[in-house]
C-alpha cells in the first residue's frame, strides 16, 4: 500500500465507505493518517472490582455471573443488563438500546469492561461500557486508545481499525519534513516513528514526544511558508503614494478627534504606502474602534497620489453603510465614490464605464467588485473589511485588477496578541487598542429561564423609552437534534406571546439580499421594535438605537462571537445591556459567561476563550486564510512555535528557495500546504 492510494483500497473500507471518509477530508493513505487523533483514553490498567473508586474510568477483567436479560423500561428503552465477577466482588452492568450485545456476551470466557464506575450503596455499577473479549491484547482495551474527530456514518472502531490496517500494509516510508540538522538540536522523532507513536501509543511519553514532533513539524512547515511570503513581497515593486502629508489635513476636516491608537495605525499605514514594496497590513481593532476612518485616510492619500482605491465587504448591508459613511467624510473634497453590489442595471454598466476610464476615485462594493467586468484604470490600494469573510484567494482577486497593490485587511474579530503574528503571519499587524471617548461598556448579565418575565418586563420598559431590540439565537429553523432557539418559529411565538403589541421582524442569512436590506432599513428607521436574527447581524449592522441585546443559548457561542455581537449595541449614546440567556449549568459554561460579564475587552476574551476552548475557534473558520493546523495546539505549543519559526529562520538564511537535498521534503510541504488555499508567490 503507498500513501497516495485511494482510501478505498484500506482494509475494511471499500468504495462506499470512502464517500463517508470523504466527509471528514480524507481521500488518501496519507490524509488518513495526518487525520490525528482529537483526545485519548487510558485503558490500559485493569483494576479489581474490590479496588474500585467511584466515578472513574476504568477497565475491569471479568466473567459473567448471570446471562444477559434485555427488557423494555417504563419510557420505552431497551435496557440489556448481567453482572459479572472477577474472584474480588461483583459488578452490575447496563446498556440501553443495545440489543446486539446479548449477541457479544455469550460462551464462559473473560470479558473486559471499560467504563464509569458509580456506586450504588456497596454496589458498583458501569452504564453502557466498551466490551471485548479478553486475549491478552485488545483492540478496544488494555491500551491507551485514541479517539479521532467523526462524522455521521464512521465509529471509533472503523477509524481506529482502518489506521491499524494501513500501518500493517504500508511498504512506502513516511518521509522526514524536518531536515536532519534541524532534528537533531530540537530533539525531533523520525516522522515515521512519530506517526506510529500518535496512533498506537506504547504509553504516555511516548505519545508526549511524538506530540512534540509532529507538533514541531506542522509549525515549521507554516513559519517557513510564511517566511518565504513576507520575503517574497520585497521582490515586487509598487508604486509609492506621493502624498500623504494630506491625511493630516484630512484628520482636521473630520467632525471628531482621533484616537491615540488611530493615530499610531494611520501613522503605520503611511509609512508603508511611501515604499516602492508592496503594503500587506491588517488592521484589528473592536467593534467601534475607528477601523473605517484608517481606511478612509489611505484611501484619501491614494487618490491625492493619482490612484484608485478599492474596498470590499462582506454584505450589501455594510457595503452601503462605508459608502454612506465615506460620502459624508469625503464631502467637498472632490472625490468620486461609486458603490457597486450584485445585480445588473443601467447605472451599474455605467459606473463599470467610469471605473474603466478612471472617471471614479473610490469604490466600495461587495464580491461584485471581484467579477471580470469590474476593470481599474490605476488601482493601487486595495481594502477588505471583516476579512476572514473572505478567502486568499478573494483577497488576492482584488490585488489583481493593479500591479502590485498595497493591501489593507481589517477585523473586528478579536485575536489574542499572541497568536495574531501566527493567523496574519503573511500580514504586517496594526491593533487600534483604544475606543474612541463616549463609548461605554456594555452591562452584561449571564441569567437561566427563571429570569425570562422579569427580562421581558425589562426589554418592553427600554421599547417604553424609545429604544429598540436584538434577539439573536442560533439557529434559523427548529432541528429535531438541538433544542435551541430557532429564529423564525421565535419570532412567530414571541408576535403572539409577550410581546404581542410590538412591532417584530426576522433576519436571517437564508433570505434573499434585498428581503435583508429591507429588514434591515426598517429597523435602522426605528419602524421595528424588535429585530430576532442569526448572527448574520454580527457583522456591519450599525443602529445606534439599538441598546438592549439578548442572545438565546448563548453557551453556544463562542466568547468571541458573543463579544462580537454585543459591540451591535456600543455604538450609540443609550446605556446598553447585552442579556446571555444559558440552559447549561456546567461548571465550563458558568466560567465562560462569568467572563463576559467581568470585561468589554475583546482581547482579554479572546484570551480566555483560547484557554477554555483552544484554538479551534480562530481556526475552524480559517479567518487567517491558512489551513487550519492538526497536531499543534497553539494554546500550549506557543515555545515549540517559537523554537519553529527560530529554525524556519535559520533554514532560509542558509537555502532561500530550498533547494537543496536535505531540504527537498519540506519544500514539497510548504508548496503543498499553501497550494490548498490558493497561496501565490511561493516557490514559483
């Protein structure tokens, strides 16, 4: 078997089962051992029933003393129980609706059980255990397992039995990423060696170092990627802006002051746009930090300079409000804005026209700016808006309508400080870390069920006042596997229920752009009292009425997102109140809203939402634009993160297009990694 075969061809897989491999990514050999095991249980020590404790996880060694009985219980489950003895005492087991068990528990041999162990009096007890049969060398059992991220369809077994057959057939060696020279100062397994360890454990250390190895590898492999990007732009050469002492002038035309931190970041912005190397900045600051007067001051100085600018957004929503908002700022100051979104039209084919000529200095759209027929005379200054709405390859799509662009990204997507060098590494990071005075924090409250009349006593004495509402909840329609709050059957409840005298409307992202619009404009008006949406509000939606957010199953959010979401209503001067409504009483739930209500600090959230939840957050929705990481936990591999980029760094100084031999399989990893999301520019 060779490591590029198709996955159908594993053991016990077969080409139907592949499609369901494919779910989870897995086409290959290969792709099915880089799919790496999320946790692990330790069921290698088989403890007496006499020693057991209440509430672990143990195996236990035993024969039956009783045959299985199976019965249907007062709610209809099938409930299947025995109990058995190893010599030391005696154990009760239970399964529910597991009828084929009966089938596995049958002849007078050992068994081993694998489960939690609860006491009942002097009686222990396992609900539905692992079972195997006992032979001295288990599958299931007897051994540290590991346990691997799923989809419907596939088990623990087939994963766990497919990767045991792969490595039983394997004839082609996995390959070392690591150079030699590199391996041998940082201490690093063969990758074989490693693979193997990850997989089928001997024991904990030496899964601890196989961990570290592949860990090392993942993260050489991306610092050495993002190495060779950032060098790459000084190959390129960009026209430098001529002019940007204007943006001072621009500053004392605005109808406010700016903040030290837009200050510092403008600054930032200018001292790159004057090189003749292509800027590539982002711009990350919170909800409400001034991100957009950043942006309006490049795209001032571009235009003073004889360029075009251009900024991309992710919803027609926001893309209306920055045309809005740049209109009003640009008023008087002879600069051509032109806002562009999907659909065809007269004035749309006559504004691609000027934008050809260069009869149009400025414009704002959403992915209609990225289409064919959208052609620049002279643009050099290329924005994109929430980011991580957007792919590289989007990004890169706007770079191209100029030669050699400066790039601008911004986010208003808190990143803890420690990892934003890592997720932008390919970008040059500016953090607006100030708000602008008058805006105040937003009063949070964490509340259970219990709380919801006096809650809705509170929202209809805020409509009282004048101000109007956000509901958010999670999903849009009811699912028969979550029972949280679904929006459209929401709002209809709420429209006959306790808010019944009140003006109610839906957004959500399976409507229609201009049905969004329209919902939208409605309650920018004040016309509606209460707006129940998805998240699709997290981004762009600015209603400075709006004081009083409620967020239904809020411990279904991420602490960022909720964060996110409360910034809708810190933009006005009312008094806000953000309400997380939690069904959980988990300890991990209760530390996570009691963050929420403790700071208004997107970075300090960011933090700790690293901490409780790991990484998986920021790179699940790959908002960086890189392939999201398996093996290296950056809340915890931060040193092997540093010693990878130290070696990434000396690798380079030494073969800066890698070419020679003993670094000829990181080069192969590097392309291939960056290839996957449209990576330009390296190694070409």
């Amino acid at each position: 078997m060779k490591l590029n075969d198709s996955i159908q061809y594993v053991k016990g897989i077969g080409e139907k089962r592949a499609q369901t491999f494919e779910k989870l990514g897995i086409k290959t050999v290969s792709d099915l051992l880089y799919h790496l095991p999320r946790d692990y249980e330790d069921r290698s020590e088989i403890k007496n029933i006499c020693d057991l404790i209440d509430g672990e996880n143990v195996c236990v060694c035993a024969r039956l003393t009783a045959s299985p009985r199976s019965f249907k219980s007062r709610n209809r489950l099938m409930v299947t129980q025995t109990t058995v003895s190893d010599g030391t005492g005696i154990m009760k087991i239970t399964w529910f609706n597991a009828r084929y068990i009966e089938n596995q528990l049958r002849g007078d041999r050992e068994f081993v059980f694998f489960g939690n162990v609860t006491y009942k009096g002097r009686n222990a007890e396992m609900v539905n255990p692992v079972v195997e049969v006992y032979d001295g060398k288990g599958r299931k059992t007897g051994r540290i397992v590991p346990i691997y991220p799923l989809t419907a369809g596939l088990t623990q077994y087939n994963l766990r039995t497919a990767i045991e057959n792969v490595f039983e057939k394997l004839d082609e060696r996995i390959e070392n990423t690591v150079p030699d020279k590199i391996a041998k100062k940082c201490l690093i397994m063969d990758t074989e060696t490693a693979m193997r360890e990850i997989h089928l454990p001997n024991d904990f250390e030496s899964f601890k170092r196989a961990k570290y190895s592949l860990s090392f590898e993942e993260l050489l492999v991306m610092q050495t990627g993002i190495q060779m990007i950032k060098g790459d732009r000084k190959k390129y050469y960009a026209e430098g802006f001529s002019d940007v002492k204007c943006v001072g002038e621009f500053a004392k035309t605005l109808p406010f002051e700016l903040t030290n931190a837009q200050k510092r970041v403008i600054n930032e912005v200018c001292a790159d746009v004057k090189k003749n190397i292509p800027m590539n900045r982002l711009v990350q600051g919170d909800v409400g930090s001034g991100k957009t007067v950043v942006a309006a001051a490049a795209m001032y100085s571009a235009v003073k300079s004889g360029f075009q600018a251009a900024m991309i957004a992710p919803t027609e929503i926001l893309a209306k409000q920055h045309y809005k908002s740049f209109t009003k700022m640009f008023e008087g100051k002879n600069i051509r804005i032109a806002l562009l979104t999907g659909g065809k039209s007269k004035a749309k084919t006559e504004a691609l026209s000027l934008i050809e000529q260069g009869e149009v200095d400025i414009v704002v759209g959403t992915h209609a700016v990225l289409t064919e027929s959208v052609k620049f005379k002279k643009l050099n200054l290329a924005v994109t808006d929430e980011q991580h709405r957007f792919g590289v390859k989007q990004r890169a799509t706007l770079s191209e309508k100029g030669k050699n662009v400066h790039t601008l990204v911004m986010t208003a997507t808190p990143i803890p400080r420690t990892l934003s060098l890592i997720l932008y590494g390919d970008l040059d990071v500016s953090i607006i870390d100030e708000l602008p005075p008058g805006r105040k924090d937003v009063k949070t409250y964490a509340v259970g069920e219990n709380m919801r009349g006096r809650i809705n006593k509170f929202i209809a004495s805020k409509i009282a006042e004048g101000r109007q509402i956000y509901i958010v909840c999670p999903l849009v329609e009811e699912s028969e596997t979550l029972t949280a709050k679904a929006v459209t059957e929401y709002a209809e409840s709420l429209s006959k229920g306790a808010f019944k005298d009140y003006k109610i409307d839906v957004l959500h992202g399976k409507m229609k752009a201009k049905e969004k619009d329209a919902v939208m404009e409605r309650f920018a008006k004040g016309e509606t009292d209460i707006l129940v949406s998805t998240t699709v509000i997290e981004v762009g939606v600015d209603v400075p009425n709006a004081s009083v957010m409620v967020v239904e199953n809020a411990e279904r959010f991420g602490l960022s997102q909720l964060h996110q979401l409360r910034g809708r209503i810190r933009r006005g001067v009312h008094e806000a109140f953000c309400v997380l409504f939690c069904k959980s009483s988990g300890e991990f739930a209760k530390e996570r809203m009691k963050i929420m209500q403790e700071t208004n600090d997107g970075f300090k959230i960011s933090e700790k939402d690293l901490i409780l939840r790991g990484p998986g957050e920021f790179f699940g929705v790959r908002q960086h634009g890189l392939p999201e990481l398996k093996i290296a936990n950056l809340s915890e591999d931060m040193e092997v993160l540093k010693m990878a980029g130290i070696a990434a760094e000396e690798i380079l100084k030494e073969d800066r297009e890698l070419i020679l031999p003993q670094n000829q399989n990181l080069k192969k990893r590097v392309m291939k990694r960056y290839e996957e999301v449209g990576g330009k520019g390296i190694l070409n």
